[in-house]
C-alpha cells in the first residue's frame, strides 16, 4: 500500500506541476497553504485577461490517502462519489479582475469579513466532543435541522446539457428521494428537519473541462458553483451563499449537476485549512463506470451522501482499518457503502454525531483504529 501510495503521489505530484501550467480550475486539494489570500474568490470566467496561470502550491501528502482511499466501496457499492474538499487557491489572485461598484466593493468587504471569520473559525481550538468530529460546524453548511434552502444549478459544458424533461427527472428521481432521506433520518434521531428546493437553475454553461475523477487526478473543479452564482449577476459564490441565506433566512445547500458521467464530490472545507469557497456539491447526473443509462434513482444515495459530507460526515470506507471497524459496527450506513437503493442504507450512530445531530460519542468512534 504505501508503495501505491508514494507511487501514486508522483504521479500527482506531475499531475500537479503540469496542470498549473495549463488549468486554473483544477485546483489541488490540499490541508494547508499559509502564504495563500485569503480574499481570493474563485477564478473570475467571465474575464478573458484573467490569469490562466495559476500555481498549485503546498502539496500535502497526507491529503492523498483520502484521495486515493476514496470512492468506491469495493464490496457491493455503488457510488464512485466523495467527498471533500479543503482546497484553496493560493492561485486566485485573479479575482481583483472583477470590475468594481460602489455596490461590489461593499460586497468586498462582506467577503473578506466572511473569510476572515471563517479562517478563525478553522483555527480554533476544539474541544469536547468536537474534538472527534473535526469537520463540524465549518463553512456555510453548519446545522442540518430546520428548514433548509435547497437551489439546484443544473450546467451544460462542451460535450453535455440537459433538456427540461432531464432536469425534471433529475430533480424528481434523484435529488427529491436523496433529501427525503435525510429528513426521514433526522425525524428517527428526534431532529426537524425541512430540506425545500426553492429553485432550479438551468442554461449555464460551464466554459472548462470538468474534473470527473477527483481520486485519480488529485484535482477537483472548485469553480461551478461561482460560475453559476455570476451568471445570476451574483459577485461570487460566497456573495450568491450570502444573499441567499438573507433571502429565505435558512441555511442554503446548492448541487451544480452536470449530465454526463463522473464521481461526484463535496467541495466541504477542513478545519485548518484555508478555504476560499462556499461549500456545495458537485453532482454527476451518471457514476463514473456508467454509460449513460443507470436505473432511475440510482443517485439518489450519492445526493445523501455529499449532503452529509457538507455537514461533517466523514466516510468510512477508508483507510482499511477503520472499514473493516464500520463493517462491523455500522455495515449499512450511507457513509460506508452508499448503496444504489437508497432504501438499503442506514444512517447510524455515527453519522449523526459527526454531523451534530447527537453529541453522545458511538463506541466505534473509540476503537484503536478509528
Ligand atoms: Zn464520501
């Protein structure tokens, strides 16, 4: 394994080096960045003088077990998705690009402000049961009770778009069940929770190649959810999040989908890390082994999942130790296996700790190896 490991974190490492020359959008996940700016957005799309160059800096090994660990429960699962993400960009000085009003430099402010605090928040010290669930309460997805602000943002991109009849489809089959999962888990842990879609999103075309395979390339699309938010004239995703919380007075949760293949992912930060963008998911419509045609549903257990993810949850299908742990103590969880069938996965002690429903800590969470 850590022959596979050193040899797979070369190959990240080339990965890395030619892709900063070549791709700002992929940003490469990483733990930690000090010299990175905080202000930083994400890469302004509709500037054509924006600097296409950006660098990927402070590689972090460690990172790479996640990346490289992740996915695919090899046992009888389903969904090539994940998780994460604590990627930063140092390399997106480009966002002083942006053209200025009175209105955006308020906004500015906000933002920095946001940052500032958010930055504090990653830093600070842990304590009691907290100290085991790390991912908590982090970012703009912090508490899933209540009522909840769900926009969809389905994307076109060079080789997919969808018609309305898809987003229809989409929204009913896939992403509506993966909610009512999660509110039906929250009502057995005596939690009330309300996930509403308030809008669908649609037409936006997303001008780069979408990073499908966050596990073999090291790199993950950081960038839809801003694209999306500029093309609604918002200044960023943050300023989007921010608006929208105003607006419906909840918590807001947004999925960019892309209807074509791929692994989905949480863009989630982590705690210590440097995090300069708002936190969603980015959803394939089809798994990465997928054809195009999967039975209806089938994506339902990954919308879970991810949503999960953006609230704390971490999965348990890696590294082997802790696997071998949550087979044995919690086999059916959806951060475990994430069955295609939705209505074959549990939500077990664990996650429901992890994501603050309950602050009693499982026993499994005190084995050695977890
Ligand atoms: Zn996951």
């Amino acid at each position: 394994m850590k022959r596979f490991l050193s040899l797979t974190v070369s190959l990240v490492l080339i990965i890395c080096v030619f892709s900063a020359c070549n791709d700002n959008r992929k940003q490469y996940i990483t733990n930690n960045n000090a010299s990175s700016e905080h202000n930083s957005t994400p890469i302004d799309t509709s500037s054509t003088n924006s600097d296409k160059n950006s660098s990927v800096s402070d590689f972090d090994p460690n990172y790479l077990n996640d990346i490289k660990e992740d996915f695919l429960n090899e046992t009888n699962s389903s969904a090539q998705s994940d998780s994460f993400i604590d990627s930063n960009s140092s390399n997106n000085s480009n966002s002083s690009n942006e053209t200025n009003s009175s209105n955006e430099s308020e906004t500015v402010s906000k933002e920095e402000e946001f940052n500032q605090n958010e930055d504090k928040e990653s830093t600070e010290e842990l304590v009691g049961v907290n100290k085991l669930r790390p991912d908590y309460d982090l970012g703009n997805c912090r508490d899933l009770s209540g009522d909840i602000t769900v926009i969809v943002f389905y994307l076109d991109d060079f080789e997919s778009n969808w018609t309305a009849a898809e987003i229809n489809n989409f929204t009913e089959k896939e992403i509506k069940p993966g909610l009512k999962f999660l509110e039906d888990s929250a009502q057995k842990f005596g939690i009330s929770l309300n996930l509403k879609i308030e809008e669908v999103h649609s037409s936006i075309y997303y001008d780069d190649k979408v990073e499908e395979d966050i596990k073999a390339s090291g790199y993950a699309t950081i960038d839809t959810l801003y694209t999306a938010a500029r093309s609604l004239g918002y200044k960023s995703d943050k300023d989007f999040i921010s608006k929208y919380e105003e607006k419906y007075s909840t918590e807001v949760i947004c999925y960019c989908v892309f209807n074509k293949e791929g692994g989905s992912y949480a863009l989630n930060p982590k705690r210590g890390s440097d995090v300069d963008i708002a936190e969603h998911v980015l959803m394939f419509a089809y798994d990465a082994e997928s054809t195009g045609y999967e039975p209806v549903g089938w994506q339902s257990s990954v919308v879970a999942h991810e949503t999960l993810h953006l609230y704390g949850a971490e999965d348990y299908y890696k590294p082997a130790e802790r696997k071998a742990l949550a087979q044995k103590y919690c086999p059916n969880d959806i951060m475990l296996s994430c069955k295609y069938f939705l209505l074959l996965n549990d939500f077990g002690d664990a996650t429901a700790f992890y994501i603050g429903w309950t602050d009693v800590v499982p026993a499994m969470l005190y084995e050695e190896n977890w």
